[in-house]
C-alpha cells in the first residue's frame, strides 16, 4: 500500500514531466525554443517539438502577412504645401531569430511601433521630394513603390520584409482648404482668361482673313465686270456703227422714232419748243429725211435724250461722202428749250 502511494505521485510526475516536454508547431507559427533567454532550437514547419520541461521555453511569433495602419500626419511636399497623409503597409516575419534579437520580449506589438517609425519617415522622404500635384494625382503607384522599397530596407534589420505601403489618405489641413480653394480658383480663372485671350486672337485673325478674302473677291469680280461691261459697250458700239453705215437714212428715222417714243412718254413731264422744231420733222412730212429737208434728229438725239453716247463707227463718225446721203444746207438752230420739269397745279 506505501509502495503504491510513492509509485502514483512518481507516475503523474513524469506524465507532467513528459507532456511540459512536447509542444505542437502550427503551420501559421514560427516557433523559438528559449534556454536561459538564448535561442536553442528554430521550428517553421508544422509538426510536434520536444524541449527540456522548466529549462526550454516556446515562443511562438505569427507567420502570417500582418497589417500596419499608421496615424495620420502632416507631409510638406516640393511646393511647400501641407498635406495630411496615412499608409497601410503589409509585413511578415522572414528571419526569426533576428526579429527575436531586434524587439525583444515584446513580441508582435513592439513590432508594429517599431514599423510604424520605419514606414513614416519613408513617406515624408518620398512625398517631401515631389509637388503636391504628383501626391494628389490618381497614379500614386511610383510613389509608393519607392516608400516600399525605403521601408523594405530599413526593416531588414527586424527580420522583417515589407511587402507592400499604399497611401490611404492625402488630404489638405483643415485650416489650408479655403486658402488652397481659393488659389487653384484663382489658377483655374487665370487659364480661363489665357484660353479666352488666344480664342479671341485666333478669333480676329480668320475674320481678318475672311474680311480680306471678301475684299478681294469682290475687287476682281467688279474688275471682271467692267470689263465685260466695257466690252459689251465696245461691241454694241460697233454695231451701231456698222448699222449706221448701212443706212443713215434708216438708221436716222428708227432713231428718231426711239426719241418720240421716250421723250413723249405721259409721266407728267413738260417740253417747251417751237413748233417747227427740227426734233418733229419726220412728224411734219411723209417723205423720209430728204423731204424733211436733212432736218431729222441727228444720230444722236436720242441719246441727248436718254443720256447715252452718240455710236460711233470703228474708224470714227461717218461723213456725208463716206455714206452717199445727200448734204443739204441746215437750216437756222431752232430755239429749242427742252426742259422737262414736273406739271404742277
């Protein structure tokens, strides 16, 4: 009965003794067996552990990519203005022993401090080294690569890779908003002005030349026709010099009948002259312009009339020799007053 009383007390013992000995590694741990404070044993894979029961210790550290929110803070740019700015950064464990060494016995929470203070003063070395446009633009990814890759650096010396930092906010302080709205308004106005501006000048200048393209157009159709009309004028005088030529009798006697019939026009005008007038022989006699004694209108009656010049044949007016008429003495210049001049009451 004493025998069995010291044996149960030995068994649970060992039984302590022996399970205090075995620890299990899980595959999102990475495991350090402690003797004394100083690293004994590393476990990363998976699987059961032994160690020394109440001389070894296990210290477990996650495995896993852990997440880093940094306060926010204030970043000065290139053109010195403020920016309120925060990153979520990405990290893991890659070297226990180092990041054992490096924060000690505080474990995953130190860590975050002391990746916290490697991950800000990346952003400001970054952003302080760009304008604010860049910090501010949808494409921040150069940016943040290159905080990356300063984290990544510094945090070598944890045991630690960073994986990633993404900036989160960029924001301008409270009290520099309207002071910032108002100078890009100011900027946005400016360029407007400048757009307007060379809108306005681009603006004269097509009506400048639209002004000149009209000018000239219009000069050298109006150069065109006084030209055709000069023309028209040269050739119709050829034709009544010819027609003349012909017949001066006929052509006299159709003139004249030309004058009657504007000069006698009713349109309330009045004509003083004596009644053997010379301008009414062919109305006196049946006998053409040698019965009428060569007092008929000359050629150009009508034209005294009318306002258009007497025709004149190509190489002058013609003569009594050069048309056959028989010249006959004129008689004495009739008084002759052709005034016409509007009938009043």
């Amino acid at each position: 009965m004493n025998r069995t009383a010291l044996i149960l007390p030995v068994l649970f013992v060992a039984l302590v003794a022996g399970l205090s000995s075995v620890f299990i590694v899980d595959e999102r741990e990475r495991v350090l067996v402690l003797q004394f404070g100083q690293v004994r044993q590393v476990r990363e894979d998976p699987g059961l552990g032994f160690k020394i029961p109440l001389i070894q210790e296990v210290v477990r550290y996650d495995a896993r990519i852990l997440g880093l929110q940094t306060q926010p803070f204030e970043v000065t740019p290139l053109d010195d203005r403020r920016l309120v700015v925060d990153a979520f950064a990405r990290w893991r464990i890659v070297d226990v022993v180092r990041f054992r060494e490096a924060v000690g016995v505080e474990g995953i929470n130190g860590a975050q401090g002391r990746m916290e203070r490697i991950v800000t003063p990346a952003i400001r070395e970054v952003l302080g080294s760009v304008p604010s446009g860049a910090v501010l633009s949808d494409d921040r990814t150069a940016l943040m690569n290159r905080i990356r890759d300063l984290a990544r650096r510094d945090a070598a010396t944890l045991g630690v890779e960073v994986i990633d930092v993404r900036l989160t906010r960029t924001d301008l302080p409270e009290q520099n908003l309207a002071a910032t709205f108002a100078r890009m308004r100011a900027e946005r106005e400016r360029e407007a002005a400048d757009e307007i501006a060379r809108g306005e000048e681009a603006a004269q200048r097509v009506r400048a030349s639209a002004d000149r393209t009209v000018v000239e157009l219009v000069s050298e159709a109006r150069r065109q026709s006084e030209v055709i009309r000069g023309e028209a004028d040269a050739e119709r005088n050829v034709i009544y010099a010819e027609a003349f030529g012909r017949d001066p009798e006929f052509f006299a006697f159709t003139r004249s009948l030309t004058s009657y019939e504007r000069a006698l026009r009713g349109e309330n005008s009045t004509m003083v002259m004596r009644p053997d007038s010379d301008f009414f022989a062919y109305l006196r006699s049946d006998q053409g312009l040698g019965a009428a004694g060569g007092a008929a209108p000359a050629p150009g009656a009508e034209d005294q009339l009318s306002g258009a010049p007497a025709p004149e044949a190509e190489d002058g007016p013609a003569t009594p020799e050069q048309t056959g008429a028989v010249a006959t003495p004129a008689p004495e210049a009739p008084a002759l007053a052709l005034n016409p001049q509007p009938l009043t009451e």
